[in-house]
C-alpha cells in the first residue's frame, strides 16, 4: 500500500535552534517528493521538490534530503524563526496521476 | 497565494442543502484540483480537472461533483450537505500534473 508517514507528529523548540522533520514513504513507483509549508488558516506553499536522481536541496534555511533507495526524506531548518512556526507536509508523487500526502508535522519555535 | 481565490472563505449550512465552492485563477493554468483537509488525514484529492470540461475522480470523491466551464474557474459541489463534509476545502492549480502545484486559501465549511 502506497503511504507516506510523517514524523514528529509535534515539535516545539527554542528559537535559533536547528531541528529535522522526517517523511518515509512506501510509494512505487517513484516520480518527485515535495516539502511543503502550511501557515496556520492558509494554504500549503511549496519549498522543495526533488527527483529521484537529487539527494539535496536547498531553500534559504530549508535544506531537503532524498533517501530514495531507502525511501526517507528529511528537512533541516537552520536557525529557526518565529515565523517558522507552521505545518510542514510530505507530498509522494508516483508516476501517473497519483498524490500521496503525508499527515504533516506541526513546528512551534518558541522566544 | 499565487492569483488564486476561493469563495466563499467561510460557509455555515444546513445538512440536506446544496452547497457550491467557486475556485478562480489567474494564473491561466491547465490543472486544478479541489482537496480537503482534516485532522488526522492530511490533505486528500476530491477531484481534478486537466482542462475545460476534462475532469477526474479522487481519492474520496463521493458526494461530490465538479465542473470546469472555463479554464480560470472551477466549482465544487455538495449535492446534498452532510456533517461528514464539514471540512476545510482548498483549491489548488499547476501548469502539468507533474509541476509544483499552488494552493488558494482555502474555505471553511461548517454543515450543521
């Protein structure tokens, strides 16, 4: 079954602090996966999108990671703001029209 | 939010009545989409549309319909309410299906 798992489900920490946002995902076959970043009352904006050949990219303080033999991403923020403080999603896309969404992880950066 | 509006922003119905979502772009792109969103499931495809008058299923597409009469809008629509529809709703629009897709700011609606 295609999924895409999520982990912290939560997250809180300290402003400045660095912190990882996981995403494992068991879609085959594999076309790109995308970070996106979701405010609170607004709609999900994209920050990455990898393929199956990329291991990193980069978005300002966002630097995502591509497992893609053991299919896991990861996204680093660096330095974390205040307004980083949001719902960060996993979106899988196999090949096809099909979109496997991750459940997200929520990201509090606190003074 | 990428020349993407969502209309009504907010909507409180009754269960039983019809209720129709207009999303507008300006973007002049080919694909939207209609998702919602609740707690616990994440984002989940309603259905979308590939060009005027093309549309497709989802993944959870019952008790909703949709029509594209012209590229920049696209209506969902709740046949007959239920509580179960109580969700937040978001438009979305990409150039491909294999292109970064941009989401409208969404519409809140409460069937009561």
């Amino acid at each position: 079954k295609n999924q895409v798992e999520q982990s912290p489900q939560s997250l809180i920490i300290l402003e400045g602090k660095n912190c990882t946002l996981q995403c494992n995902y068991t879609v085959s076959p594999f076309s790109n996966l995308r970070w996106y970043k979701q405010d609170t009352g607004r709609g999900p904006v994209s920050l990455t999108i990898m393929t199956f050949s990329e291991n990193t990219k980069s978005n300002g303080r966002y630097t995502a990671t591509l497992d893609a033999d053991t299919k896991q991403s990861s996204l680093h923020i660096t330095a974390s703001q205040l307004s980083d403080s949001a719902s960060y999603i996993c979106v899988v896309r196999a090949t096809g029209n099909q979109f496997y969404f991750g459940t997200g992880t929520s990201l509090t950066v606190i003074p | 939010d990428a020349g993407i509006t969502q209309s009504p922003r907010h909507k409180v119905t009754e269960t039983g009545t019809p209720v129709t979502l207009r999303c507008h772009q300006t973007e002049n792109h080919r694909y939207m989409y209609w998702y919602r969103q609740d707690p616990g499931h994440g984002l989940r495809l309603i259905h979308y549309s590939y060009g005027v008058k093309d549309t497709d299923k989802g993944e959870v597409s019952d008790g909703y319909s949709v029509s594209r009469s012209k590229t920049e809008d696209f209506l969902l629509t709740l046949e007959s309410a239920t509580s179960s529809q109580t969700s937040v709703y978001f438009c979305a629009i990409s150039e491909s299906f294999q292109e970064t897709q941009y989401f409208g700011p969404g519409t809140r609606l409460l069937v009561l």
